[in-house]
C-alpha cells in the first residue's frame, strides 16, 4: 500500500466512524472473502480497495454499536456493584469528580463531601463497592462519546475491594512517586510539572489554564508525541545495548507502561501507536515515511476505539503530526539564518498551521506570536519532561535534601515556562479569527509547497530552463491573499461588534471597549474563555449582578490576566475595590448597555448592532 493509499484508508476509517452507519455481518465477511481471493490472486490493487472496503464496513458497525452502547438518555436506575476508578479524582467546591466503570458503562460521578475523604487517594485501577443512582449528563456529544459516558452517578455509599491489575498499580506506583518527590515545590510548579510529564492537569488553576491556552503553550500541558519521544530518548542507553528483536520489545513495553502513567489519553493514544508503527518497521528492515506512519497508527486506533474520532484532543493530535511531517522540512528550508533555529521555527509554524483551523473554531481565536514563544519554551519542556521522568522517582524515593537538590533545574525551568506563558498571554498582544487563521494557513502553506516544488524541480529538466516565472508568480499571488486576510482580519474585523454569552457570563465589545456580565451562573472557567472568544485585549466595566464568592473569585482571576477597569457590584462588599452598581445606563467606547432592577434582581440588556 502506498503512502497515498494508506492515507485514503486512513481518511475513508474515520469517516465512517463518525458517521457510523451499521451493515450486516455478513455483508462484512462477503467483502472479506472477496478480499483474501483478491489477495491470492495477486490483484494488489484491487485487493487494497477490497481490504480498505471491509476496513470501512467493520469500523462503521463497530461505531454503531459503540454509540448504540453508551445508553445515552436511558431512563434513570439504580446501579450497585464493583466499580472500577478510570480517571483520578479532581477535587471540586462540596466533594471530588471522577469517572467510574460499573456493569460495563462508564459514568461521571460527583461524590459529596460524606465520601470524599474514602475516594480522594483513589488512582486508576483501583474498585469499589459502589451504590448510587444514575441520571443523564449535560455535555457536547462529541465530549461524551469520546469519553465513553453513559450518564451520571450519584454515589451514595462505597468501599474499598482491591488496588487493581499489577500493571496499573505500577504506573500508579511511578505517578505517587514522582508526586512524593515535589514536596519541596509550590503548589504552582506542583501543578505545571505533572502537566508536562504526565498531562496531569488536575492541580493546575484556571488563571494558569488560561494563560498557557492564550499563549498557544497548552499542548506542553497536555502528553503528546513530543512527551513519547523523550521517554524513548530518557531509555535510549538502555535500548541502544540491545539487540533487534529485544530492543523492539523493550520499547514496547516503554511505550505501554507510559501510555498507562499518562491514564490513556487520546493523544497519547496516537503518539504511542505511532511510535509502535515506527518500532515495527525498523525491526521488519522496511522504511515507512512519516505520512504513512500516521496513517496506519490513525487506522489502528480508530478500529479499536471508533468513538476516539469525536475527541478533541486526538483530532488536534492527528492535525499536528499530518501538519509536521509534511510543511515541517518544507518551512524550514524557507527560512534564513541557523539551521538549527529554522528547523526549530519550521516546526512551531507547521504545528501552528495544523492545529489553527481547529482551535480557532473551539477557543474564537489564536494567538498570532504562538509560533514564536513556542520557539523558545517547547526546548526547555523538552528538557524538563526528560529530567523529570529521570530525577522524579528518585527524588520520590530519597526525599529531603536529596529532593531538593535534584529539584533546583526542575523550578528553573518551570519559571521559564511560566514567564513565556505570562508573556505569550499579554493583553496586548495580538490575535486571529476564524478569517485571518485560515489566510495565514494559506499564506503558510503556499510559501512551504512552493520549496517543496522548488526542491523537486532541482533534479529534473526542469533544473536548466529554471522556475517558471507564471508559477513564481502564483504562489507569490496566492501568499499576498492570504497575508491580506490576516491584515483584514486585524485591522477591520478585530473591531467589529462582537458578543459572547454563556448563561451566567455575558460579555461584549465592539473592538475597542469591552463591558462583562456575571450573574448568578457564571464561572471562571467560561469568563476567561470569553476574553479569547471575543479577542478583547482588556475589560473595561465588570458587572456583577450575582454569585457572591464565585463572581469575587472571577474577577481576582480576571485582574490576573487582563487590565479590568471599573467592577460594579450589586453588595460592593463582596469585591474588592468595586463600586456600587445602580439602575441606568452603564457604557464605555461604543458599548452601551441598560441595568435593571425589579423586585431586587437585577438585569442586564446588551446592546443591539
């Protein structure tokens, strides 16, 4: 199959998981038999269609029934049984969340305050004897399904069975140790270095959350293939010693003990396969290009797990890896000065290029200099995931000064990674829409294929009659539009009228001044994901109109991040520096809005454009 091939396969695979249009059985193995005939007959490409057929039948039956299984929307029931933990607990206001397999189906369950202290050292892999009642989970489809959720549980008893299989109570043993070791750090640094080691994002606070998002460094909080090439690098002297057939299950075994301490995320899910197709192939004697390896490892997942399409992180996963091995060396080879920094900058801009289209559409926006800063915080990371994963278990294990010692790079390099992020988020740096990110990606793509096209020419006819000046011409042409677009998007829709509003939170702008909601519902985690939706650089009037230590605690995080003006509270006493907020018109810039007060509850009514 050739690499063309293998991506069509790859393509056809995940379509037909996400539509997941059941077929009979037997239709799948009439396909098959026709295939293995194929096959015997040495029709290669009839055969590779006929393979790619069932492939496709398979995985749409397959995503049928996975959905069909979830149960979502059954009829609320009790469920009492063993329950196995598969996410560690999180602790939240009034209790811990964690999500439990009982009877087959996976639940997320909220555990009150009666339970926590039972559930709150509780690591994956580990049962129970659980008692609750299920009810239905409010949540997109596509987080639901690729989280396998069934619904939600409410515990109302537990107990401990057992500790789980061997092979989780070692990478829990590892992931404990590691913690162990970082009783020297701040809760801070805690947080940030179990995100790049082991994307363990359960400590980190929403402030840093989004400082990492606006900056484009969210994805060194998160495993990845670049975590995956480091455990391989950190086990290189080992598997260096070996011989062929050892060194490939050496590195297998690697990949799967750290597929299990990272909890089987999806992108770590993809970057394992791959580096088990890569592993493979090397041991077999056969080259595989980088576009095939992410095709092949894509096709794998997708067949065992075909619910692994709606996930985000995977689809950012997959974008970024297609992204890297194609534009990556192209880009590069664009780029003057030091070969080590383009290489570098080719990267960054190529996993920029992937991941853009995407983002955009979940967060409104990107960063412009994301490139940029993850060009000089993605090399420390790197360090800092290697020295972690060496140093964190004996630290771990020889504690006191030891510990603290060993800690000194560790906190050295997190500062670094926490002064980039801080810089990366700056109000007043700028950001693109949906309308400048896909003119960059055009911009982006054009300039690398035209090295790419130029590359190839060199050894052709080509060569001696030079590079066509009409076709100099179109590329250069189809850069100039796509760099006009991100011009426009900065300068003309960057400051149109704009609004957000997620029940409790309400925001709006018309470019240059910003006026905030927050009401009963609000919360921090979507008032800061407004500041990025609507790509305003500061909030000019804050208006708090409910929510008492929820709303105070919002716009401490909201002056962490951003310059916010005036703060109007309904009882000034429950936020600092604020002033009293009474019924009228409250407006900066263009923005203007009406505030309301009848029968002691205030409203809000944004303006009209």
């Amino acid at each position: 199959m050739t690499e063309r091939e293998a991506l069509l396969a790859a393509i056809a695979v995940a379509l037909a998981a996400a539509f997941a249009v059941a077929c009979p059985w037997w239709v799948i193995v009439a396909a098959g038999v026709v295939a293995a005939g194929l096959v015997a007959m040495r029709r290669p490409m009839l055969a590779i269609v006929a393979v790619v057929l069932v492939a496709v039948l398979a995985t749409g039956t397959m995503a049928d029934r996975a959905e069909v299984g979830l149960g979502i929307g059954a009829a609320p029931r009790a469920v009492s049984g063993i329950g196995r933990v598969v996410t560690d607990p999180e602790r939240r206001p009034g209790g811990l969340v964690l999500e439990v397999k009982v009877d087959g189906a996976r639940y997320r369950s909220f555990v009150g305050p009666e339970l926590a202290p039972l559930l709150a050292d509780a690591s994956v892999g580990d049962e129970f004897s659980l008692k609750g009642r299920t009810s239905d989970l409010n949540g997109r489809w596509e987080w639901i399904a690729s989280r396998h959720l069934s619904g939600q549980l409410r515990i109302s008893s537990a107990g401990p069975v057992a500790a789980g299989s061997w092979w989780w109570r070692c990478a829990n043993w590892m992931h404990h140790t590691v913690e162990d070791g970082l009783g020297s750090y701040s809760s801070v640094d805690r947080a940030l270095l179990l995100g790049v080691v082991f994307g363990d994002d359960r400590g980190q606070t929403e402030v840093e959350r989004y400082r990492f998002r606006a900056s484009g460094l969210s994805h060194l909080l998160a495993v990845s293939g670049q975590n995956v090439g480091f455990v391989l690098v950190a086990a290189g002297p080992v598997l260096g010693r070996l011989r062929l057939r050892a060194r490939w299950a050496v590195t297998v075994g690697v990949l799967v003990w750290f597929a299990l301490v990272t909890r089987l995320e999806p992108s770590v899910l993809r970057a394992v396969a791959m580096a088990m197709v890569a592993a493979t192939a090397a041991w077999w004697g056969r080259y595989a290009s980088g576009l095939r390896i992410v095709a092949v490892a894509v096709t794998a997942l997708i067949m065992v797990d075909p619910l692994l399409v709606w996930s985000t992180g995977f689809r950012l996963s997959v974008a970024a890896s297609v992204a890297l091995v194609v534009l990556a060396r192209p880009i590069a080879r664009q780029i003057p000065g030091p070969r080590l920094v383009a290489d570098m900058l080719g990267v960054s801009l190529a996993a920029q290029i992937g991941t853009a289209p995407l983002l955009v559409g979940i967060a409104g926006s990107v960063p412009l200099f994301g490139p940029l800063v993850n060009l000089v915080a993605v090399p420390v990371a790197g360090w800092l995931m290697v020295w972690g994963v060496v140093s964190g278990p004996v630290a771990g294990l020889l504690g006191g000064p030891v510990a603290v010692a060993i800690g000194l790079p560790s906190r050295a390099m997190l500062w670094w990674l926490r002064q980039m992020a801080d810089i990366g988020a700056s109000p007043g740096l700028e950001r693109l829409g949906p309308l400048g990110v896909w003119g960059l990606t055009l911009g982006l793509v054009l300039w690398a294929l035209r090295g790419l096209s130029t590359d190839r020419i060199e050894g052709s006819r080509a060569r001696r009659v030079g590079w066509s000046v009409a076709r100099r011409r179109q590329w250069w042409a189809g850069v100039v539009i796509g760099l006009s677009l991100v011009a426009w998007d900065l300068t003309v829709v960057a400051h149109q009228p704009r609004r957000f509003d997620d029940g409790g939170v309400s925001i709006w702008t018309d470019g240059d001044a910003t006026v905030m909601r927050l009401g009963s519902g609000a919360y921090e985690a979507a008032a800061l994901s407004a500041l990025l939706d609507v790509r305003c650089g500061a909030v000019d009037i804050v208006i708090v109109t409910g929510g008492g230590k929820t709303s105070a605690a919002i716009v401490w995080s909201l002056r962490q991040v951003t310059d916010v003006g005036v703060v109007l509270v309904a009882d000034p006493a429950t936020v600092r520096d604020s002033v009293a907020l009474v019924p009228g018109t409250v407006g900066a810039g263009g923005v203007s809005v009406e505030v309301a007060l009848d029968d002691d509850r205030w409203s809000v009514n944004g303006p009209t454009w």
